[in-house]
C-alpha cells in the first residue's frame, strides 16, 4: 500500500471511529488471550504456590495488572490440578471447573486495557496525521516519534490509575476509604507518588511502541508490495502486528522484567497493608538480576512473553484496521 492510498483512508475515519475501533480491538484480545494468562498463572501456582497476602502479575499482552491472592478472593488460582503442561491444563481447567474460569482475570483487564489503549492508539492516529500534514507521506520517522509520544502519554495517565486498583484490589474499600488513602498518600509523599512503577514502564512501553510501530508499517508496506496489493489484507495486518510485537517484545523484555520485580516488591502485603515501595533505580535492578542470574536473567520469561505479546498484537491491530475500514466505507456511503 502506497503513501498516497493511505493518507485518505485515515483522513476518513474520524476520532470517535478510531477510538470505537481501538475499544473493539481491546475487547477482543482481552477476552481470546486472556485465557493463555489463566492457566500460565495457574502452572505457576501449582509448581510454587503464592502464599497468603502475596501478589502476582497478570497480563494478557495488552495490560499488567496485578493480582492480590488474600482472603480466598482469587481461590481460583490456587485449585488443585496436577496439570502436565500447558495443553493439559487448558483441557483440565476447561473439564473440571467449566469455561468461566478461564476468564478469571478479565474484569479488572478490561477496567485498564480499553481506555489505556483507546488513548493510546487515538493518540498515534492522529499524532500520524498531523506528523504527515507536516513532513510528507514518505517520512519514515513518523511511526517511531507518533509511537513514542503515544505510549508516553497513555502510560502517564494510566499510572495513577493502576495504582488506586491495585489499593482495591487488596481488600474492600469503600469510596472515602480510598479517598482518604489517596489523600494522606499525597500529603505524605507528594502528587509524584501516584506514579510509582512509571519509569520502568515507560522504559519498558515506550521503545516498544517505537520499534513496534516502524516494523508495523514497514512490514504492511512489504507485504503490499509482495502481493501486489494497494491495500493490505486482514491476513497482511495480523501478521505484521504478529511479527512487530514478537520483535519488540524480545527487546524490551529486560525492562519488562525490571517492572516485574518493582511492582511485586512494592505490592507485597504484611498485615493486610501494602508494604513500603523498594527504593531502587531500574539500572541498579538491572544490576542486582545480571550478578544473581548472570545476563541471562534479563530475559527471564522470553518465551511466555513472546507467545502472549505476539497473538495480542496480531489480534488487535487486525481488529483495529478492520474497524477503521468499515468505519471509512460508511463514511464513503454517506458522502
């Protein structure tokens, strides 16, 4: 697909279009990967149980979140199943405890998943727009500078929001209790404290919205080409979203797994309260991982990682583009 084929196509479908689009995406790869976490959390649990009042993090590609196993709250983590892999403990799950518990964790993913990533991918459209208006169709920096700000922007105004479900998630609160959390936290250690985990997130999110973006449109750009298309397929953007977000994931991983270790130590519970935030700098993390575990350590997880990142990304984009046409062929009929 050339320059000149895509610039009306997105000058057609209006903001409110891109966000319904991007809320569809989001709705869909939470509820066909999300499944794929359930019963990984589920092999973990069985091999080294999470004890009382710890906590675990869950994503499903498109959001992290975390999961607080206290109280009997998240008992279906924690149900016996002498599972032999992970085909074996989809069918066992599936068998023994119905379909619904392999949605366990949807709830709170779709709480943060849509509006981060309608922000998100809202934000790219239209930073693309303006970037081309301004620089030219042929400008190849465009992905890379409208993903960075994109993702900068969307991590910033989830962060608070993390924090306050996480707070919730960790016993029943009722309004004013959180209200009251929120203010004594910000009188005690400032407004800054609302973003706790966001650098190593940002480290994390941003150069891959960045790598993930370039490859994305390169590789659509490719694909056309090769098949002598004008504009790309559902197959040719399922697999460009599939490859892009494999690769950005196999590079961002060390920062992936730095926000691991931050956001499980910051979370630990004693005494039903959340415990104080580990005061360490992601590279004296970095630091502490590669002397324990050699550099290895940094990509703790690669495989898990790849095979949820690369189905989600796939899913979304596809969904996202289909979206967008249909929008613009309704678009195109009214005119």
């Amino acid at each position: 697909m050339d320059a000149e084929t895509e610039g009306p196509l997105m000058l057609k479908v209006t903001p409110l279009q891109q966000m319904l689009s991007s809320c569809a995406g989001a709705i869909l790869t939470s509820l066909m990967v999300t499944p794929l976490d359930v019963v990984k959390i589920r092999l973990q649990a069985q091999s080294n149980p999470f004890p009382k009042g710890k906590c675990f993090v869950y994503s499903n590609g498109l959001m992290d979140h975390m999961c607080i196993c206290e109280g009997g709250k998240k008992a279906w983590y924690k149900k016996p199943g002498n599972f032999h892999g992970t085909w074996d403990a989809f069918l066992k799950i599936l068998r023994n405890e119905g379909i619904k518990s392999l949605w366990s964790g949807l709830p709170p993913t779709l709480v943060m998943a849509v509006p981060a990533t309608v922000v998100y991918f809202t934000c790219y459209e239209q930073l693309s727009a303006l970037l081309r208006s301004k620089l030219g169709e042929n400008e190849t920096r465009i992905p890379i500078v409208a993903g960075i700000v994109a993702r900068f922007g969307a991590v910033t105004m989830i962060s608070p929001l993390e924090l306050i479900r996480t707070k919730m998630q960790s016993k029943k609160f009722s309004y004013k209790e959180l209200h009251l959390f929120i203010s004594k936290k910000v009188s005690e250690d400032g407004w800054i404290s609302l973003w706790k985990g966001w650098a190593p997130t940002v480290l994390r999110d941003v150069p891959f919205s960045a790598m993930y973006w370039y490859n994305y449109e390169f590789l659509k750009k490719w694909l056309c080409e090769k098949s002598g298309l004008y504009e790309p397929t559902f197959m040719i953007n399922f697999t460009s979203g599939a490859l892009s977000g494999s690769f950005a994931a196999v590079a961002t991983l060390p920062f992936d797994v730095v926000k691991t270790q931050k956001q499980t130590q910051l979370w630990t519970h004693e005494n039903h309260t959340i415990s104080v935030p580990l005061h360490m700098s992601t590279w004296a993390i970095m630091k502490n991982i590669v002397a324990e575990n050699g550099f290895s350590g940094l990509f703790t997880g690669l495989i898990p990682r790849v095979v949820k990142i690369a189905p989600a990304c796939a899913i979304m984009i596809s969904t996202y583009e289909l979206g967008k046409t249909f929008f613009q062929k309704q678009n195109v009929q009214r005119q």
